[in-house]
C-alpha cells in the first residue's frame, strides 16, 4: 500500500513539474483558426511612422512602431482573401509588399528593412 501510495505522489509531482516548465516555454491562448495572424517586424533603421494592411473586407493600421520591436495585427477572416502591406518609414520612404492570398489559418511575418518588406509565412 505504501509503495502505490508514493508512486501515486511521485507520478503527480512529476506531472506537475512537466506541466510548469512547459507553461513557462508556450502560450497556452489559443487563436481562433479563422482569424488571420500576421507579425510585423521592424529590422529598419527607421522607425516605422504608419502600417496599413488593406485586405478584402477592410484595412488595418498601426503606428510608432520603434526600431527592433515587433507588433501584430489580426483579424476575421471568412474565407479565400488577400492583402497587401503599405508602410511609412520616419524618413518618409514608402514601401509596399507584394499582395499575397491566403485562407484559413494564415499565419506569417512582415519584417521591414529600409529598402523592402521581406513576406515569411506558414505555406
């Protein structure tokens, strides 16, 4: 009885323990599939004035993004759409990425250089 007893503490230390070192590591928030994610990096030596992501069914924007910081943008989407990305350096150059179409579950990174909008994503 005892030996159950102790492999039944050890068991649920131990499960315990896996369960806090990966809640450390992983985001347990879960993102609804149909919202679109999309991750702007600034790696320019500008910061960034305005983002404009202009889709289908509207436009998003965001503003002072600083050098080496990181913002996101999300939204619903419905069904088969595209977008393009239009950004504002400080220095008053206008980049523009090429439009890209997506579905469900898009998941992907901007990262804005002074010369160019770099598209990574989850395809």
């Amino acid at each position: 009885m005892k030996k159950i007893i102790i492999g039944l503490l050890l068991g649920f230390i131990l499960c315990a323990g896996a369960w806090f070192i990966t809640s450390i590591n992983y985001s347990r928030e879960l993102i609804d599939y149909k919202t679109a994610f999309i991750t702007i990096k600034n790696e320019s030596d500008f910061k960034v004035k305005k983002v404009t992501l202009k889709h289908g069914y509207g436009e998003l924007f965001i503003s002072n993004v600083d050098v080496n910081k990181t913002a996101y943008m999300g939204f619903h989407n419905t069904g088969e759409n595209s977008y393009t990305l239009t950004v504002e350096l400080e220095n008053d150059s206008i980049l523009q990425s090429k439009g890209m179409y997506f579905e469900y579950g898009l998941r992907t990174t901007e990262t804005i250089t002074n010369s160019e909008i770099i598209q990574e994503n989850n395809w």
